[in-house]
C-alpha cells in the first residue's frame, strides 16, 4: 500500500471518528446545528459521517465551528495541524490546567498497571485538548 494510500485510509477513519465523537446525537454539536451554522445540508454532513471523501473547503469550513482537537484528527495523518492566522494571548492557567487533567488521567487509568483500549480512546482525545490548546500558545 502506497504512503498516499495509507494516509487516505487513515484519514477516512478518523473523519468517522471525528464526527462520532463531535457531531450528532450525544454531542456538543447536533448534524441539524452544523448544517444550520455551515450551510452543508444534513444528509452530506451523514455522509462524511459515514466516511464519504471530505474535500478541504469543507473541511476549512467545519473547523469554524467544531474544536480544533476534532479539525486535528483529520490531519494529523499529515503530520499536520490546524492553526489560526489571528493570534490570541495564551490563558497559561488553562493550558496548566488541561495538562494537569491530563496527567492526572494517565495516573487513574495506570493505576491497574494496564491502560486498556477504552481508556486510551479517553486519552487520546483529552491529549488532542491539550495538544489544541499548546498549539494556540505556541503560534503566538
């Protein structure tokens, strides 16, 4: 399988991740909220949640109203980030905050000496949080 397919395949299973863990029923953000605020009808928005291909203008209008760890998904295939042009001042406090959540997650799900799949799941998106955030900070 060549680099560009494996990129493309992970991508498609981490835009089904991303909107399963953002977009729809037990979410911040209902598909009826996002087709409202981005003008994407709610049947394309089901299927890009299903895996259809998303192309990029879509996706640059998503990333204005879901959180940038779930824009991040998509690319970190790429080895690559979302990242705001206009800059605002770090909140330090937060950041702190966010990692410390972090660690202290790590720790409780450590503590049987095993972090299974489903506590990793956990991590893995409270880290795209921190990672999100420490983005922000740094770009200054």
């Amino acid at each position: 399988m060549s680099a560009e397919s494996r990129i493309a395949q992970e991508v498609a299973e981490r835009q089904v991740m991303m909107f399963s863990m953002f977009v729809g029923p037990g979410t911040p953000m209902t598909r009826a909220a996002l087709s409202v605020r981005t003008g994407i009808p709610e049947s394309t928005l089901k299927s890009y949640a299903n895996g259809a291909a998303m192309p990029l203008h879509v996706a640059l209008v998503l990333r204005k109203f879901l959180p940038r760890e779930a824009m991040n998904m998509l690319t970190e295939p790429g080895d690559a980030r979302f990242t705001p042009i206009e800059h605002s001042e770090a909140c330090w406090d937060g950041i702190a905050a966010a990692a410390s959540g972090l660690v202290a997650e790590v720790c409780v799900a450590r503590s049987d000496g095993n972090i299974d799949h489903v506590e990793a799941a956990k991590l893995k998106t409270r880290a795209r949080a921190v990672i999100a955030q420490l983005s922000d900070a740094v770009d200054e």
